[in-house]
C-alpha cells in the first residue's frame, strides 16, 4: 500500500517551502504618532461622571429599562455637542434571548469623508459594574471634548448594547455602517485596577486579526501613556487565525470586514462586576485614546483597510500566502504517498469506494448532534446569541448539553451494525487507502478555506496515513496510539483557549454548544468537521486490525545466489578474493 521512498522524497518541496516562508517575512509598519499631547482629558471630570451613572443607572442587562434610560443620558450628552445625533432600534440575540437594543450614534463631518470611529456599549450582566461602564462614561467625555474642534476625518461616536455577551449592537452597527471607515476603537474597561494583557485586542470572528498599522498606533499610544500593552506568541496567534473566535465587540465588526481593535485595561476578557476602578487608570486609558484619536486624525489612512490574516514571528509579519505554501507542502507527501497506494490496490482488484462510504458514515453521530443543537437554537430552546460570549455569560443549560451527548450516543448506535459488519480484515489495503484518501481531501479542502486550520491536520493524514500501511514496522497498539498522537494538536487548541478565556473543560463544551446553536458554527464547516472525525474513528479501527507485512526473503535453507544464475565463476558463492598476483 505504501512506498517509503515516496512519502520520504515528496518532502523535498516542504524543505523549499520553508526556505521560502523564512525570506518572507516583513517588518510591521511604523505606527501613526503624534506630537501633539492629550492633556485635555479630564480624568476626575470622566470619573465623577462614571460614579454619576453607575449611582443612577445600576441595572443595565441588555434591553432593560436601565439600560435604555442611560441610552437616553447618552444621546442628551451627545446632542449637547456639536454632533449630529442618531438612535435606531433593532432586534437581537443576548444573553437575556432576543431583546430590542437602542444604539445611539453621534457623526461630525471631517474635512475628508473617511471616519475615525469610537464604540462602547452600555450594558452589563451584573451590578455594579463599575469598570465596564468606564468605556461609556469616556466616550461621553471625549464627545465634551471635540465639541468645536475642528479635526480632518469625520468622527463618529457610537455607544450600543448587547456587549454584555454576543456583541448584537456592534453586529448591527457594522452591518449598516456606510462610507469609508479608517480605524474602530472599541472602549472597553477604561478604569478598572485590576490588569490583563495584552490590553490592544485585534481578533476577529472570522478569518484575519485588524490592520497592523492600527493595532501598532494604538499600542505606541498605550506605550507612551501607561507601560508596555503586552503581547501575543505566534503560536496562539496561528490558533487564533485557525478557529477564530473572540468574546469582545470588535469580533463582529472586523467580521464585517471594517479594521477594529479593542482598547481595555483587563484585556479581551473585560472586568468583573465588582472590579475597583482608580482615577490614575481612567486618565492613562482616556489619555491613549486622545492620542491614537488625533494620530489617526492627523495621520495617513490606515493600509490595508480590512482585517489580515498574518502571524507575528520575533515581530515580523509572516504573510498568509507564506503559510499556505509551506501547509500545501507539508500535505503534499501523503497525498503522493496515497495516490500511489490508490494505484497499488487498484491493481490488486480491492475495494475502495465502500470503504470510503464507511468512513464517511462514521462522521454521522457527530453530525446528528450538532445538527440537534443547531435545532435546539433555532427553536429557542438554547439561548445563543449570533457571536460568542464570555464564559459564564449564559448559564449552562443540562438539558441541551445531554442532548448533544445522547445524539452522539444513539448515532453511534446506528452505526455500530455498520461498524462491526465491515470492519476491515487484517491485510485489507483498501481500508487503509480509503481512510488516508478521504482524509487528505477534507484536509485540501481546509486548506482552501483556512491554511492554519489545515496545519493542525497536517499531523493527522501522516500519521493516519503511516498507521494504516502494513509497510510500517508498528504493533496494532503502536497504531492506535499514533492515530490518538494526531488528536495532540486539537487538545493543545482547547487548553489554550480554555486558559486566554479563563474558561473551564466544562464551560468551553457549552461554548462550543453555543457556538454551533448561533450560527458562529455554519452547516458547511460541522459537516466538514464531522467528516473529519469520522475518518479518525476509520483509522482507529483499521490501524486495530493492520499487522506489519513481513518482508518477503529467501526460505529457510536456500543458498542465496550473487550472481546471474548462469554465472559459476569466482564470487558466486561469496567470500571469495581474486587470485591474480598484484
């Protein structure tokens, strides 16, 4: 089934691709600055502000009373101002169900039509919360500030709700935004003691982080106003990159394809309800944003525009095409490999079209369970807002998660007569090629979509591969634990985000059930991803059944010959030296 020397030389493009990634790195560009210093924010002005709002507005779950009366303080202070005032009301997916959220926008033309945008929202799970209404109570001050000034870029206020956990407002927004956007600065914690970095949040809900000249401007601005804003390694940014998911506003807005990052004291995971709040913090928060305001303002356009989707090596842009060569390259040797072998078993007249469809089969209770907590959101059953929220937003609901496991349960229930009917016997290639087939073109089929995605299965269709040959000298339980080895990756994934997200085993599940229930997971990506699983479980039952092939040698007693056949002169029998005189 498998030639080694193959697979082994169909490495050589991945040690060229490699070669090239290295040549392909480039420096980040210089961040926008400005020499003009932010002294006109007025730290104790905005904190006397804040313990106003917070003394009158102390319940502010998304869509409540509360919080649509500190919508009206908003919009009083706004049109106090010289902006132009707008609020509109929509329907959308919270932490409460669905609620009707009012956003209030304030809009100054520039002397350019390009705009600078600020975005804070309102709302809170819980009381008092006093450091995530600090964004607000900043961007209420600022609106003070550049009443009457003249700046080049329009400025466009925006202060939403549903940020407690979906981020709905600034879905909505993003959605009906027109005209050209330079830069988003969501205004998170503010003020809050308490810190967590890196403090500049640039991931997105979709593949790409936000613009490196932004995210680089609004850290230079940070430097110089409060310390170091921390930083991400390359490895969390990749998988970050490869399954993208982020609890905080500028999520759905880069999603929307609009450059956004977020500015927080307590990075993306945002304060807790009883966080302390200092004055010095607010004016070193409120005091970066003045500057990255006036930098941008004064300052080129922001280039590239929309989200990019590169990793940071020793700070240096490592850019996307880079990645998706060398992945390419890294999946090329097995799909040589497989392909021979599809040639190999062909000729020897064994099945692979039924293998294929058994192996697919496999993948089906994993997709019977998404697709019941898909329905169980759709029915309303699960409240699941369209994006993520912060662990514990939405308490965990039993029933939905003993849902998901029973229909993994029953679906593999109905497939176990599948399963025991045709399981592949010992010396059966065509199993072994099937399984490493269709999980190579799943895998290409993630690379298309997703090249960092596709690199953490680049373990999987080697090592499913290598288990499933006969060739390879492996014990039945050394195979097995090669199949399990291709699973490191995904565990790895999992405790990452569990420990940025500072989320349990149990409350990353019922993200994922969330996830899947809103629609942040699509029908295309869970079929994908269920396929993906079934082909695991296939090689896990062939690597069981695969014994290594003995290589064929002479029988026990046979002289072995060294020579053509015909030949009786010296050597034939080995050991012989030549008799001419030297």
């Amino acid at each position: 089934m498998l030639d080694l020397r193959i697979y082994r030389a169909a490495f050589v493009p991945a040690v060229l691709a490699l070669v090239v990634a290295a040549f392909s790195l480039q420096t980040r560009p210089r961040p926008i600055t400005t020499a003009l210093p932010p002294d006109a924010f007025d730290a104790p002005r905005a904190m006397q502000l804040l313990d106003d709002l917070a003394e009158r507005f102390p319940d502010r779950r998304p869509g409540s009373e509360g919080d649509m009366a500190l919508a009206g303080a908003v919009r009083r202070t706004f049109a106090a101002t010289d902006f132009a005032v707008t609020t509109s009301d929509a329907p959308g997916e919270t932490i409460d169900g669905e609620r009707t959220l009012r956003t209030v926008v304030a809009q100054r033309q520039g002397r350019v039509s390009r705009a600078i945008v600020l975005l804070a929202h309102r709302d809170a799970a819980s009381s008092p919360a006093r450091a995530e209404l600090s964004g607000t109570a900043t961007l209420m001050e600022i609106a003070r500030l550049l009443s009457g000034r003249t700046t080049r870029r329009s400025i466009v206020l925006v202060s939403t709700s549903g940020g407690s956990g979906g981020a709905a407002g600034a879905a909505h927004w993003a959605d009906t935004v027109s005209g050209p956007v330079d830069a988003v600065l969501v205004l998170g914690d503010m003020a809050g003691t308490r810190q967590r970095r890196p403090q500049v949040v640039p991931w997105s809900n979709a593949l790409g982080v936000a613009p490196q000249r932004l995210q680089r401007t609004v850290e230079q601005a940070l430097r110089a106003e409060s310390g170091p804003p921390g930083s991400t390694q390359a490895l969390m940014q990749a998988l970050r990159l490869a399954f993208p998911l982020t609890v905080s506003e500028q999520g759905p807005i880069l999603e929307a394809g609009l450059p956004a990052v977020l500015v927080s004291a307590s990075g993306e995971l945002g304060p807790g309800p009883n966080d302390p709040v200092g004055v010095g913090r607010l004016e070193a928060m409120g005091r970066t944003v003045l500057r990255t305001l006036t930098a941008l303002d004064e300052g080129p356009d922001v280039r590239p525009s929309g989200p990019q989707a590169v990793v940071l090596v020793r700070n240096q842009m490592l850019p996307e095409w880079a990645v998706r060569a060398l992945v390419a390259a890294l999946l090329l040797p097995p799909l040589v490999a497989g392909i021979d072998g599809l040639a190999r078993v062909r000729r020897r007249r064994e099945r692979i079209l039924p293998w294929i469809g058994w192996t697919a089969a496999l993948g089906s209770p994993l997709l019977a369970a998404g697709l019941v907590v898909l329905l169980l959101g759709l029915l309303g059953a699960v409240n699941a807002p369209a994006a993520p929220a912060p662990p514990g937003a939405i308490p965990v609901a039993a029933g939905a998660l003993v849902g998901a496991v029973a229909a993994v349960a029953l679906g593999f229930l109905a497939v176990w007569p599948l399963l025991r009917a045709l399981a592949p016997a010992s010396g059966d290639g065509g199993a072994g090629v099937a399984v490493a087939l269709l999980a190579q073109a799943l895998a290409w089929v993630v690379w298309a979509v997703n090249p960092y995605a596709a690199l953490f299965l680049v373990p999987a269709v080697h090592l499913w591969l290598l288990a499933a040959a006969p060739e390879v000298r492996l014990r039945p339980g050394g195979r097995v634990l090669a199949v399990l080895a291709a699973l490191v990756p995904f565990a790895l994934a999992a405790l990452a985000y569990g420990v940025a997200l500072d989320a349990d085993p149990l409350q990353l599940g019922w993200m994922g059930v969330l996830a899947v229930a809103g629609g942040h997971v699509s029908i295309p990506s869970l079929v994908l991803w269920s396929a993906i699983a079934g082909c695991g479980v296939a090689a896990l039952v062939v690597a069981a059944h695969t014994a290594p092939s003995r290589p064929a040698g002479p029988a026990l007693g046979q002289v072995r010959s060294r020579g053509p056949l015909t030949y009786a002169g010296p050597g034939s029998l080995g050991g012989t030296e030549s008799a001419r005189r030297r």
